[in-house]
C-alpha cells in the first residue's frame, strides 16, 4: 500500500514522473512487499530530497488519511484537536499536521508509556492514558469547560459517547476507524450543534490526492512535517515484522520494510 523508491520506467502517455525520480507512492497496482511495483502515474509523488525513503514509504497511507480527515472535520487555524488513539502510525501524523497546520492546542491518548512519550514528541501539548481509571475527568480538567473544537477518531466505538461529552459547540468529529457497533444520543448533537462525518481516503479522488501531497511537501519544505519510524526489517525478515506488530505493546508509529 505504501512505498518510496526510485522510477525505473515509465508508460509512454506519462508526463508527471521519469526514470531516476525520487518518488512515494499511495496504493500501488501490485503492492509494496517486493523490489519493484506498479503503479498508476496519478498515485505516484515526488518526494522531497529532505526526506530519506524510509521516511518517504511512511507517508501515503498515514499522512494522507491523517489531513484528508482533518480536512472532512473543517480544521481550521487557531482551532483545538484531540487525536483518539493518536500513538497509531494515522494518530502521529495528524498530532503533527494538526500542530504544524496552526492548531492553537493539540491532544492526544496513547495506552502505552512509550507511545505517549512519541505523540508528546510530535508535538502534543497533553497525551491521556486511556487506560487510566480518572481518564475522563482528567481529560475535562485539561481542556476546560469549553470541550475541543475537533476530535480524530480511531476507535470509535469505545469512545463515541465520550466524544460528544467533551466536543465543543459547532465543533466536529471525524471517524477514521472503528472496530464494532456503537450507539450515541442524537440529543447531545442538537443541543452543540456538533457534526459527525467519515473519513475514507479510499473515496479520494486524483485532485484531493495531489492537493494532499502539495501540503505535505510544504510540511516538509518548512521542517514541521517528519514522519516517525515505529519499527524497521529487512524485506527477509518480513515474518519476524508481522509477529513484532502483533506482539507489541500499545501502537508506536508505523513499520517499514528495507532492501538493503
């Protein structure tokens, strides 16, 4: 899904890229787990030479769901945001979006010690244990009455009614992940006139995309925008990644995989 490397060659009727540019690439044709891949000329980007290709490979899928998110909750300079679940590799990406793109306070939850300590990294002004018995009222007690004018959210099933407790008036929520049902009172929506909306990066079309890129390459342009690197192997070591993923604990970024 997500890769970085050099163009080895081109179609005949593609203008955007040739052989020898630094590139990243969104949601290849054939994949990522190998040396070369396919991929459509309009999923394909110039990576800044400020960025390694290590970095690069982290950017399509985490960044570009990230500030398509951003985008759908109406971020807005000078606005708050929480990041639910924000040590995930989308979770980083929108902590530094948000506070590079001028968010005037940026929060975040994490269960782990480690992640933690990287959301605050990236430029979180608080970061919740979730797993704290006094969350909530500790995250109350740290955003004031007045609740957060945006809320990424990566789980929402277990954390939707929370939302909407401590959303601000007008302010917006969007769904990024879910792992089963959940239930709200449409009541507390009506009484902020809040909004709930999802996000898909899937339903993005061309000219969202590069609209995408083009703030991530000023991200970069500026240094506010790089991304974190949760984890690295070799293309060898592929099976040892996947049994890293799922026996660590608490989320800590994304892993990447190398050829050298």
């Amino acid at each position: 899904m997500d890769g970085a490397g050099v163009v080895e060659c081109v179609g005949d009727d593609v203008t955007t890229c040739k052989r020898g540019d630094r590139v990243y690439v969104c949601q290849p044709i054939t994949g990522t787990y190998a040396e070369y891949c396919l991929a459509d000329a309009d999923r394909v980007y110039e990576l800044h030479d400020k960025l390694s290709f290590e970095e690069g490979a982290l950017l399509p899928i985490p960044y570009f769901s990230a500030l398509r998110a951003l985008t759908r909750a109406h971020f807005q300079p000078g606005d708050s945001v929480l990041v639910q679940g924000a040590s995930g590799a989308v979770g980083l990406a929108a902590v530094q979006l948000a506070r590079g793109l001028g968010a005037s306070r940026v929060f975040g939850t994490a269960g782990s010690e480690r992640g933690r300590q990287i959301v605050t990294e990236m430029g979180a002004e608080a970061v919740f244990d979730y797993k704290d018995k006094d969350f909530k009222e500790t995250v109350k007690a740290i955003i004031g009455p007045k609740g957060v004018n945006v809320i990424l959210e990566t789980n929402v099933d277990v954390n939707f009614a929370f939302d909407l407790d401590i959303i601000s008036k007008n302010g917006h929520i969007v769904i990024v992940g879910k792992r089963g049902i959940t239930k709200c009172d449409p009541q507390s929506m009506v009484a902020k006139e809040s909004t709930v909306t999802g996000s898909a990066l899937f339903f993005c079309d061309t000219e969202a995309r590069l609209s995408l890129h083009d703030t991530l390459y000023r991200g970069i342009e500026e240094g506010w925008l790089k991304p974190y690197i949760g984890g690295r192997f070799k293309l060898d070591d592929v099976i040892a990644s996947h049994r890293d993923i799922e026996t660590r604990k608490g989320a800590t970024g994304k892993t990447i995989l190398t050829f050298e």
